[in-house]
C-alpha cells in the first residue's frame, strides 16, 4: 500500500458510512417512504414517491442525516394542486415539521434523528421538459443510480471528503464549488478518487467532458460537464475559476505529498484585535470597511448581493485612484464590505483630458468652459490634447465612503436598502474593532493561502 | 480695416523691419561679402561666397542682427582642407572672431555690431548630393529667394512674430517648434498669415504638404512639409505635436480676438518660495526634484538628455505606483528633474500575481518558492493565477530616489555621469528652495496655458 492508499484508507474509515449506519439510514429511509405512499394513496390523484439524493445511493458522507423523498405528480396538475396535494403527503408524513420554499413549498421535518424533505415535483417525460428545477432531481438520481457501484460508491464518498477538505465543495452561491451530483459525474467519468486528481492536475480550463456525447451548446465557464440528462445544461456551470484553481492545486500537491490534514485541514485561529492591528502594521495599507445591518435573505440571495456590492465599491475606490490591493464581504449578524486600499488620499487636483484641440467646437467648447473658470489649472496643451488639472470630488476614499456617490455605483437591491437605514465606517486602525464578530473571516483574510 | 488688420499693422510697424534698417544690413553685408570674396582670391581652390539666411532674403526680425555668408568650395575638395581654407576666410574677414563648430568649424564675429557666420560648405549639384547639413542652406535659400517678394517678404516676418509670441518659433531641440525656412514654406503655400491661420484652425494632424509635389516616402510626424529641394526631408521632423497643437489653438483664438498681447505676451512673474509652498498646499501634491551640476553641453544635446533621463525617472517612478502628475526638467547652473506626484508612499507590501495554477511546472516553482518563505502572504488563488503579496522594495518614492536603482532607468549619458559625481533629492515643501534659481521656469510650471 503506497501513502496514497494509506491516506485513503484512513479517511474511508471516517467518511465512508459502515454497514451499520448503512441499515439504519435505509430502516428510517423505508419507513419514511411507505408512510409517503400511504399519504399518496389518499389523494384524488396518481402520484408515486421516490427516494433521491446521496442517502438515496449510497454516496453520503459519513454522518450526513438527510433523506430527500420527492412525490411526482402528473405533469398536467395545476400548480396550486401540486403545492396542496404535496403539503398534505408532507404534514402527514412529517406532522412536527414546518413548511419551507424553494421552487415550491415544501415540508421539512425529523423523523427518528434524520433530516427528511418531503418535496412536490412534476413527473415529466424527459429532464428538458422540466416545469421547475426540482423536476430534474429525479432524471439525475435514476441516471447516477444504474450506474453507481459500492466500490464507485465510496470513491463518490472520498472525492466530497476531499473537496469539503479544500473547502469547494457546495454548489451554493457563497462557496461556488463543486455540488454532489457534479462531484459524482466526475468519478463516473475518471474511475476514483485518485484518477480523478490526475487528471486535474493536467486540466487546463476550459475544460469540458459530455458523459453522453450529446452537448449541443458552447458554454463560458472554466468546467464544462454537459448534464447526461439535458444537453442545454452545464452541471459545474455555478463552478468558480477560483475553485478550479484550488482544485488544481490541491491535486498536485496532494499526489505529491498525501496528508490526511489535506482532508481536515485545521480551522483558523479567528483573529483578535490586536494581532489585526499587528497585521495592518505590518502591510502598511488603509482599510475601510462599510458595517451595516446585515439584510435578512438566505445566503444564496444574501452572498451574491454582498458581492455584487463589494465590487462596485471597491471597483470605484479603485478607479478613483485609492488603488485597492484585496477586498472581501463578511455576514453575520451586521454585514461588512472590506476594502483595502493602497492610498488612502490623493491631490486635491486630477488631471482631466479635453479632446484634441484640432476637433473644432468640441475642443474650443472645453478650451472657453476652463479658461473662464478660474479655478483650474490650464487648460494647457499636452500632445494633441487640452488637459486640466481641476480640483477632485473626493480627496479621500472615506470621504466618498461617507457620501452619497456611493449609491452611484452598482449594489445589491436588499444591501442598498440596508445602507440607506445606516452604515459605519470604520478606516485604518478603526476595523480592528472587526475582530468580535468576524475574526474566524479576519483570519482567513490574512492568510489566504488555498 | 477689420480688427485683424489693424493688429497687424501696429504689429508690422514693430517687426518688419524699416527701409533705414534694410539699407544699413546691406551696407554692412556688401561689405562682408566683399572681404570675403577678396579672402577667396588669395585660395589655392576656386570657391564662390553667398549671403544666406533671413537678412539675405529680407525675412528677418526687425532687431534680428545676424548676417549668415557661406563660402562654397568644390566637392571633391577633401574635408581638412575644406575647414582650413573655411577658418582662413572666416579668420580674414572676422580677425576678432572665435572659431565654433557644428558640422564643420567655422568663425564667427561682429562686424560694424551686427553678428556674422563666416560657414564654409560645399557646392554640391543638388541639395540631395548633401556632404554635411550645411551645404543644404544655399539650395533653401535659392529656392525662396526666386519666390518670396516684398510683400510676402513682410507676410513671413509677422508670421514669425506669431510664432515667437506663442513660444512655438525655433527649431533648436529645447523648442522643438517652426524653424526660419518652415515659416517661410508655410507662408509661400498659404499667401500670408491670415490665410495660414486660417488654414491651421482646420489642420487635423497629421497635416502634408509637398509644394513640389516630389515627395516618396512617408514620414510619422504631426506636421510634414515636404523640402522641396529634397523629397526625402520633412522640414517639420523636429516639430512636436505639442507645437503644432499650440498653433492651432493660438490660431483659433487669435482670428476670433485679434490682439496684439498675442505677439507680445507679458513675462511671467518668476515665482518665488512663498507663492510656490502656497501653490503645492493648494494642489496637495508631493513633489520631488533631483537636483545636480548641470552637464557642460550646448542646449542642442542639454535638453534631450534632460527629457530622456526625465522620461525615465518619472516613468519608473508612475510605474511604481507613485502616480506622476505632471513633470518638468530646469537648467542653469544646476539641473533639476522635477517629478510631481500624486503619491508619494505605498504599502509595505505589493501584489505580484504569478503564473495560471494550470502551467505545470512553472506554477508549481512560483509556489513552492513563496509557499516556503515565509515573509509573504499567500500564494493564494485569484481566479486562474497565483499570487503573493510581498515586501516592496521601496514604500516611498524618496526611498527609490536616494537608491542606487535610480540607475536602472534610461538617462541621458552625461546626465547618467552628473548624478554619479553627486545629486540631491527635495521633497514636498523642500522644493520651493528651487524658486531662487528657476522661479520664471516655475511661473510657467504653475500656470501651464498653452
């Protein structure tokens, strides 16, 4: 047994679910599917029940607790019907839980310590028929489910292990990594865990594998998997280059030097507001952070729209010359946009190009409007061109901080309400007061190593 | 009379120059030519002597003292020669004069206090026969002299007069601007200076003109007059778009508000340290000067070096992020490259992005070389690449000044040797000690219109 195999086997021995969680996940599992079927039975129209997901293949990762059970109706069922019949099967299935909404309503609840979903979808004849994203749940489960093995089965199990160690696995909008119908189309297509490493070590994205052969559409993303069962859909398509990057590397480094730690990395110590200040002191930069009361959305609304924020304010930091070196956004209970900058202020003059002189009204118009003006330098000639140099709109990055021509650039809907409520802002020495609450994000930040 | 005419001619009466002053300058070159004819007598060689130059053509500068005679020897005469016959005429007819060089040595003296060249050149068959650039002058001034009469004559010395008034008349390399035979070729192609101006306010650059229509090459330059005793010459190579951008916006100024301030403008106050602090605090700039001896050239080889060594240090000094506003190269007795920055310290650290995590062999070097250093942060990943933030090698732009890589930049040679025989460097308000020597280069400085 070479390291690798070592490193493997050690993990398999915690991540891979023994025979006896396996015939406890399938008791629960079968009692919450006969109960589902009795509901069904009640109902004035056909539906059948399936169980789908990792609990349903035999690919979940040790300890996961989730059964994903979904009742398909005919595809020619009023919406409105759908959603009632299927709360009915869910509350008499799950008569403690509680309804949620993802395409439609659905019940949540526990039975006998396991996490159940009781979801409504539309038996369609084919996943490109889809009325709703769950539609396609079951295409996939059936498509995984005759071609999935014990021995596939467990290396399913060990690349999510080793995906959740390096921290890009989850398809959600905050991680953008690799979800588990992807991670399980990737084994299928290179064989195991350690063939699939291999293998990315030579990617050179864009990359791009059809299981089926059947891809109809270029897509613009550093992964391709074309969805075996909907040419038009690319499964890695929410996949970061980031996260490709980091799988690369993680590759190479891992079949270089096998460590279990790759798979359980330590977490970061959160950073307290003293070694942050050491931190700054020792980088020399000004950050900002804009502190806000967090939006109420769920992450996956929540991330993108701290994101989109994040880049519209420090793209215009950037733009008006307070050069930002990294900058990242942090939720909890208030939410953060951190930007650092390489210069904190500027001149109180810009230059500002006219247009060549030779362009007739155009440049005499810029020529009259400055020379009048008073209050500028020039307008000179610098090649071909007027320029002036006129006085700055902010000469400060908290000084536009603090203004109202932040609501000038691009941000989220629910983050621009939130600031319109109220922000802080804190500069230099004044974020180490971050450290409370974000200090486990601090730490990362300051050491972003992949 | 229209507005335009009236400043004309009360610019005329002081330009062009009287029928006393003509008479007297050819009183005194009939006299030069006559002694240097005489001097020709006594050669070993037949050579003939003409007067060349504006004074010859009537096109000078009221004021203008210069009387330019060229003595022409055959073109097989050998080059030694050709100087010590030169030097013999020069040294009869100027017995007070100095030798000076530029292609040849020639000599130069005063005659009844008028200024006189005594040149020798060759008398080549056609001006693209050339054996030095002087021998081209007597083709320039036979061909103007059989088109140009009195009245464009009087044409020439106002458009010289604009072209002097707004800083752009002088084809020295400090001026970069029209020399003497351009103006006149620019006035023989538009008749008089109305019509030039006329003319430039529709100039869209580049602008040709090719009297002779022979030329047969193409030239990169703003401005191209083809010399019409050598179609492979641009007349105007060494005028800068700068110069022909000032022109065209004197132009249109000028037909639209004749004044005479325009031929005449007043003087800037020098400015002196108390106007200087009060014009850095106003822009809240930090300005740097390296101040040296200045290198002992004529202005023809002082000024390029200047502008190249300028060009390389404020190009080093933006690309480290120390963001050059504007700058400015002084000479007296000193030198000065005065560099105007935005910024004038960075972050003690810096990103440096390395290679796509995908290019084998070469990413994995970036890696392991900062994974195991220590002293940075990261390698992280940001999209495809890998990057570090790592220590600068200057935080300040002093830093960088005072440093022996002040060196790895392009500087002119006999800049590059001043500043190694010693230099200094003013920062901030340390550079108003400048305004003692270069207060009027300053003024100008500080109010750039063109």
């Amino acid at each position: 047994m070479d390291e690798f195999e070592a490193v493997v086997e050690e993990i398999a021995a915690r991540v891979v679910p023994d025979t006896e969680e396996r015939e406890r996940l399938a008791g629960v599992a079968g009692r919450v599917l006969a109960a589902a079927e009795a509901a069904v039975d009640d109902l004035p129209v056909a539906a059948d029940v399936v169980q789908v997901g990792s609990t349903a293949r035999g690919t979940w990762v040790s300890g996961d607790r989730d059964i994903d059970v979904f009742v398909r109706f005919p595809p020619d069922l009023p919406r409105a019907d759908l959603e009632r019949y299927g709360l009915q099967v869910g509350r008499a299935v799950l008569p403690d839980g509680h309804e949620e909404y993802a395409e439609h309503p659905y019940v949540k609840g526990t039975v006998e310590g396991f996490d159940v979903d009781l979801v409504p979808c539309y038996r369609v004849a084919d996943a490109t028929d889809i009325q709703s994203a769950v539609d396609r749940t079951p295409f996939h489960d059936a498509y995984l489910s005759a071609r999935l093995d014990a021995d596939l089965a467990r290396e399913v199990v060990l690349t999510k292990a080793f995906l959740k160690g390096i921290g890009v696995y989850g398809s959600d909008l905050r991680t953008k990594g690799f979800s588990g119908y992807l991670t399980e189309l990737l084994v299928l297509a290179y064989g195991d865990l350690r063939s699939f490493l291999a293998a990315a070590c030579d990617w050179r994205p864009p990359v791009e594998l059809d299981p089926e052969a059947h891809g109809r559409r270029s897509f613009d993303d550093p992964l391709v998997v074309v969805d075996p069962t909907d040419p038009e859909r690319n499964v890695a398509a929410v996949c970061s280059t980031d996260n490709v990057a980091r799988l690369v590397h993680h590759a190479r480094v891992f079949l270089a030097d096998p460590t279990v730690e790759r798979f359980d990395p330590p977490a970061p110590t959160p950073l307290d507001a003293e070694r942050m200040a050491a931190e700054l002191d020792r980088r020399g930069t000004t950050p900002f952070a804009l502190r806000f009361d967090a939006p109420d959305l769920v992450d996956d609304q929540l991330y993108p729209q701290l994101e989109k924020s994040l880049a519209g304010v420090a793209g215009e930091l950037d733009r008006q010359g307070f050069d930002v070196l990294r900058a990242a956004a942090f939720a909890d209970e208030t939410a953060v946009l951190f930007v650092e900058c390489e210069v904190a202020a500027r001149p109180a003059v810009a230059r500002h190009d006219g247009p060549p002189v030779w362009v007739g009204g155009h440049a005499a118009g810029f020529y009259d409007k400055y020379a009048e003006s008073g209050d500028v330098y020039g307008p000179f000639v610098d090649g071909a061109r007027y320029v002036v140099e006129r006085e700055r709109d902010h000469a400060t990055a908290r000084s536009w901080l603090e203004s109202d021509a932040l609501f000038g650039v691009s941000l989220g809907v629910r983050v621009e309400d939130a600031l319109r409520e109220g922000y802080e802002v804190l500069g230099g020495e004044e974020t180490v007061a971050l450290a409370g609450e974000f200090g486990a994000d601090l730490a990362r930040y300051f050491d972003p190593r992949p």
